[in-house]
C-alpha cells in the first residue's frame, strides 16, 4: 500500500473558469494524494473571483487576501501545511510575500516546490519586475507553465536544449469531449472578456457601431463579461439607436449559455490583448478576429493567422469595422473551417491535457 501523501495548492482566487480543471483534477489523483487548497476569494483589483463550486470544497480553505494595489499581495493563513506537504504548488507571481516565505523554508528543509505560471510578466521580459520574476524562477524545484513556448522561452534563457524541472499544464477551459463546433446558428460576433480598458471593450462597440450599416440586419454583437466600461457602453449602444443589435449579456460562467452564444457567431473579437479567450473561441470551432499590437498572453500562440484567426491593425476603429465587414462577406469560407479549428483545439488544449502536465510536474 503506498502511503498518503499531500498536495498543497495555493492561490489567490480560481475563476469559475477553472472548474473543469479542479473537478478533473480531484477525480485524476490517486486515492493516495490528499489535496488541500488555500484559494482566497479575489485577485488583484477583485476582477478575478474565485467560483462558488471552488468556494465549495471541502479541500478548500479559505486565506484572507491583503493587497496593497497592485504592487503587493499576501494570504494569511497557517502555511505550516504548506511547508510541511509532500507537494506544495505556489504562483510564480515576485508581487506575492507568501510565495517567498512559503518556498524559502521549503527550502530550508529540502522538500520541492512547484511554481506554477507565466514565464514572465504579461508585459515581456523587460517588464521591471523580471530580476525578481528570474530569481524565484530560480529558486524553484519545477515550474509549471502554461505553454510549451513558455517552457522553450526559459529554456533559451537558460541556454539549455531540455531541463527535467520544466513542465507544462497548456491553458484550457473545457474536457475533450466538450471540443466541438455547432452549427452555424448566425454570423454575429461575440465578445467574452472583462470589461476593464486593457481589454477595449468600448472600442469595439464603437467600431460595430460604424460597422453596423453595412451588415446585414440579422448580425448582432454579443458582449458578455461585467466591468467598470459597461456604463460608458450602454451609453453608446443607445446613442447609436442600437439596444436590439448590441445585446450586453453581463458575466455567463455556464457552459451551455455560452455555446449558444457562439453557436449564433461567426467570429469572437479581441479589440484589446488576447488570453484565454482564444482558447475558449477555438473549444466551439470559432475563429477570432484580434488586435494586432497588444501585451498579448501567452494563448496567442494558438492562433495561426488566416487559419484560425485574422488580425486588425491596433486601436484602429475604422480597421476593425472593415474587418467585421470583410469577414461577414467571406462567413462561407470561414463556416467551412469550424469543425477544423475545435478539433486542432482539442488536440492541444483540453482540460485532461492541462491536468496531466499539474500532475506530472507535481509527481516528478
């Protein structure tokens, strides 16, 4: 009989995003494995929330979360747990204080630690923060990371062809089985996304908006996410007289709500950076239209321009209009492709293959 052992995950908040990944995971470990997860209730900015089934774990306890704007974070729980557990996987975040505390007395008492995220800060590898980001990559057993260029980045960094403590869990929202495309349902277009000014919500209701003349009268533009911009959109919409072609969703976190919204899309659009979105786009066999020259996250390089996605030139109104245009005349071509792009998508980016690579980093 193999003895217990403990895996000890902690993070600032987990979206409801994450569901699917927890479920698998917790259905994926051996009956030997006891997890214990430290999730608070929020991130930075209280713009990513933490999921009432999250909430609801029994292996779940939950931290309190000091931040002190976005410069500073710190869980207060009892880390003792943490430091003391078989497995332990932190953020590879230089702004968390727990994080240091929690990997250095690791450390001291030899057991290894798991970081678990982005290579670098979403803003490159000259962000500011990267001599702090390169010595706590350093001080980490095994790092985790959420793509395989990622993984390759840091190998380059290290002037190395391969490294057994690089791993990675590729970003994704949905089980394989849940990959596929509907039928075309509409030639709208969808948003999903915050709705906070990194994103630019606002610029492409304007640019639909502009659009909108030269579309035919069945094709909407669905926004669904909540956020500080939404007042200011709401206000254009009806400005513009158009309430029955801009349809404002607010947050959906339901799987099949969802999948009728892109079911009715052509394309998804990205006016701002592109993050997890892009997976979710390709998951329903939709290809997403995506500004240019932005801090993209690391799931831009799923996409593969005028495959699965096209780009427009960067805070350019009147590009993204045109494109919007453009890709209606063209919808056949692009329909046509649906069921390509989901299965490419379920190849490389399902939630069993992200759980398999949290399971082998925290296994090795």
């Amino acid at each position: 009989m193999k003895r217990d052992r403990t895996l000890v995950l902690v993070q600032m908040s987990m979206g409801d995003y994450r569901d699917s990944f927890v479920k698998t995971l917790l259905e994926t470990l051996p009956d030997n494995v006891k997890p214990r997860f430290y999730i608070g209730d929020h991130y930075f900015g209280k713009t990513t929330k933490t999921s009432a089934y999250i909430k609801s774990l029994p292996c779940r306890q939950r931290p309190f979360n000091l931040m002190i704007g976005s410069a500073f974070g710190w869980q207060f729980f009892n880390i003792f747990p943490a430091i003391m557990a078989d497995a332990c996987v932190l953020e590879l975040n230089p702004r968390l204080a727990h994080t240091w505390l929690i990997l250095l007395a690791r450390k001291l008492i030899g057991k290894p630690t798991v970081l678990w995220g982005h290579v670098w800060s979403r803003s490159g590898p000259d962000n500011k923060t990267e001599a702090l980001r390169a010595v706590l990559r350093n001080l980490g057993d095994r790092l985790l990371f959420y793509t395989e260029q990622q993984r390759q980045q840091q190998l380059e960094k290290l002037g190395k062809s391969s490294d057994s403590r690089l791993f990675v869990a590729a970003n994704s929202l949905y089980n394989r089985e849940s990959i596929y495309a509907d039928k075309p349902a509409g030639r709208s277009f969808v948003y999903v996304g915050r709705l906070v000014p990194e994103k630019k919500p606002l610029v492409l209701v304007q640019a639909f908006i502009e659009a909108a003349p030269n579309l035919p009268d069945d094709v909407q533009l669905h926004m669904v996410g909540a956020g500080p911009e939404a007042d200011e959109m709401y206000g254009a919409i009806e400005a513009a007289g158009l309430t029955h072609r801009v349809m404002m969703h607010g947050h959906i976190g339901d799987y099949q709500q969802l999948r009728a919204l892109y079911a009715k899309s052509l394309f998804s659009v990205s006016p701002g950076y592109v993050g997890l979105s892009a997976i979710q786009s390709l998951s329903y066999g939709r290809p997403i239209l995506v500004s240019r020259d932005e801090p993209h996250a690391p799931e831009l390089t799923a996409l593969e321009e005028s495959v699965n996605s096209v780009f427009f030139e960067t805070d350019n109104r009147q590009a993204l209009a045109q494109s919007m245009i453009t890709l209606t005349d063209e919808a056949d071509t692009w329909e046509s492709r649906f069921d390509e792009i989901s299965a490419d998508c379920a190849r490389s980016y399902s939630i069993e293959t992200m759980v398999e690579g949290f399971v082998d980093a925290t296994s090795a």
